[in-house]
C-alpha cells in the first residue's frame, strides 16, 4: 500500500511540473483519496468520498493561485510517516503540512482567489467531455 502512495505522490510531481493543471489536481485528489483508503479508517474514507468535490474545488483554486508551489513536497513527509507505520509523526507532518499551506495561502493577496475563482476552473469530467 505504501508503494502505491510514493507512486501517486510522484504522479503528482510530474503532473504539476508538467504544467496540465486538470492531471495536478487529479493526481492531487486521487494520492488523497488513496491515503484515506489506506488509513484503514472507513468513516475518514466516507467521509472523504462525500465531500470530494468540494476538496476537488479548494484544490484546483489553490494550484491556480500558487502554481509554483510543489504540493507533492507538502505531503511527501506524510506518506513517508504512513509508509514506515509512524502515527505519531504522521499526525505531526499532517499539521506541519496544513500549517505551511496555511501561510502560502495567507501571504496571497486578498482578491487571489476571487482572481482565480472568475475563470471556470476545468474539471476533468468536462475536459474529457
């Protein structure tokens, strides 16, 4: 299981360096949904499934409104912590995570994500459509 999460977590990597925004937030959504899955907490999974699209949504305005930060970077000490079984540093790097992102959204100007809310934000659904 831990393999497959350093495997989307790079996934994410490539497609954010790549520049298609539509396979950053995919790749973004799906390393989640796995670590979700991978919790082993079926509750965190339904709830995770019940709010995707609303996460799908916060994910693709932060990538247009950041694009130059590395997500991947953000998670890989998490992954790193779940794949060596470490609840505890998990948790932390959680945290550490949220805290950091926090601050890059904070330092945006204030009308950022109005800016990036104003132009349709492609869904992968309608892009194949």
């Amino acid at each position: 299981e831990s393999a497959r999460l350093f495997e989307l977590l790079d996934a994410l990597d490539r497609a954010q360096h790549s520049g298609d925004r539509i396979a950053a937030v995919e790749a973004d959504l799906e390393l989640h949904r796995e670590l979700m899955r991978t919790s082993g907490n079926r509750r965190m999974l339904q709830l995770w499934n019940q709010i995707s699209e609303q996460i799908r949504f916060v994910i693709a305005v932060t990538q247009r409104a950041l694009p130059e930060v590395a997500w991947a970077n953000y998670n890989r000490p998490i992954i790193e912590a779940v794949a060596d079984g470490d609840p505890d540093r998990a948790e932390r790097a959680v945290v550490s995570c949220f805290t950091e992102a926090h601050a890059e959204v904070r330092a945006l100007s204030p009308d950022a994500f109005d800016r990036c809310t104003r132009r349709p934000i492609p869904i992968a659904s309608e892009a194949a459509g």
